[in-house]
C-alpha cells in the first residue's frame, strides 16, 4: 500500500496516511491549517499531480506559493464565486460559480479524469458548512470519499472550527473521514497568556499511529517543533520567582 510520509506527521504516524484516504484538518483560523495543507500538497506534487480547489484564497496566490510544481498543479476556482464563467488564469481548469454540492462533485468528476491527480485540496470547506443544509454536506463529503478512492488519491479537507456552531456541525461528520488532524493552541498554556501551537491525529483508520501531541511554531513558512517541557520549565520559574516578590 502507497503511503504519504511528512514532517511532522511522520513523526505521530510511521507507516504514512495511506492514499486513497480522506482527512480532514480542522481548527481554529490561524492554527496553521493551511500551512499543513501546502506541506501536504508540496509532498504530492514531487510525485504526481493535485488537484486544488479554492474557496479561501485567490487561485494566483496557489500557484505562486507552489510554483515549482506548476506543471503538476490543477486548480479549481471557487474563490472568485459567483462568476458565469470564472477567470482565465495559468493552472485553473474549472471554476465554482455557486455553493451547489452536486456542482463541486461534478467539477471533481470532470477533471480528475483528465488531470490523474493523486492529490485532492479543499481549502476549506466551510462555505458549504455556512451555506448548504447538513444532509447535503454529509452526502458531498460521503462523495467526495468514495472519489478518492477510486482515483486512489489522498483526499485532504480542511475546516475552520471557528464558532461552537460550526465545530458541532463538523463533529457530527467525523466520522466519514479515515482520518482527522486536530490543529489549536495548547488551552492551559494560553490561559496563562503563552500562546503555543499543537497538532495531533486524532484519528487515523486502520493505521497505528501516536494520539500524543506535536508542539510546533511557525517561523518563516515552516512549522518548526518546540519542546513543551521547556517551556512549561521555564514558565514556572517565572511564575515562582513571581510569587516569592
């Protein structure tokens, strides 16, 4: 079995997420989600090519980003939304013109065939979280599943748990993914006012892999480890020499 192997999720899964798999990262805006999908995308596209469909930032801006693997890359426009006919941009082969499920589906469909993408990116998904009823969101991703594995491609979505509304939503539809990636600021170091970014995989199906945390800070595009008990050590000597004034 064909497995996609990176850092850092290397380091929580030996034996790689399989590809025919569908992920989801989910998290709060910030967290480093995007950055996780691009090192995801870039490790792809060494290999075969991907398929990228945007609703949160501008097709241009992928294909700079990515522009060593320009020949591999395929974009999907749900960015410029509501466009009859989208834009004419290097790398776009299909557009989002409405937050219809069946019409992403039917975008998925059309150029996958053509582009033998191994690699499928929404980024994100939450358009359709804030616009579509939950019955025809849990079908669009049940879809978008069974697509993946029959290109045996590795499906990646991601989704902003930014409200308790959202993350309830999204929590409701774990379940269909093979496997889910937890992105957030470690809660007991940001009640302290230490904001540190930590990632984990929740769940991967069929596969053994670490539950424990990876603490990470971003520096310069990269997600670049920390160790925790060092700052957790040093925050309580800082809290103790406090307490002795």
């Amino acid at each position: 079995m064909e497995t996609l192997q990176l850092s850092p999720l290397s380091e929580l899964v030996q034996t790689g997420i399989p590809y025919g798999y569908l992920i989801l990262i989910r998290g709060d805006l910030g967290m480093g989600k995007t950055l996780m999908v691009k090192r995801i995308a870039r490790e792809i596209l060494s290999k075969y090519p991907v398929l990228y469909i945007t609703f949160d930032d501008d097709p241009n801006s992928i294909k700079d980003e990515l522009s060593e693997y320009a020949s591999r890359l395929f974009i999907v426009d749900g960015f410029n939304l509501g466009e009859t006919t989208g834009r004419v941009m290097p790398n776009v082969v299909g557009n989002i013109t409405e937050l219809d499920p069946r019409q992403l589906i039917n975008v998925m469909m059309s150029t996958l065939p053509q582009t033998k993408a191994r690699g499928v990116i929404i980024d994100s998904v939450n358009d359709m979280l804030m616009n579509v009823d939950p019955r025809s969101l849990l079908f669009l991703l049940k879809e978008i599943k069974m697509i993946t594995r029959r290109y045996n491609a590795v499906g990646v979505i991601v989704a902003h748990t930014t409200t308790e509304d959202l993350s309830g939503m999204i929590d409701n539809m774990e379940y269909v993914f093979d496997g889910i990636i937890e992105i957030e600021l470690d809660p007991n170091l940001a009640q302290l006012g230490v904001p540190v970014r930590r990632l984990r995989i929740k769940r991967l199906k069929g596969t053994a892999h670490s539950i424990d945390w990876f603490y990470f800070t971003i520096s310069k595009g990269n997600m670049m480890p920390i160790n925790i008990d060092d700052i957790k050590k040093a925050l309580s000597t800082t809290l103790n020499m406090q307490g002795e004034r």
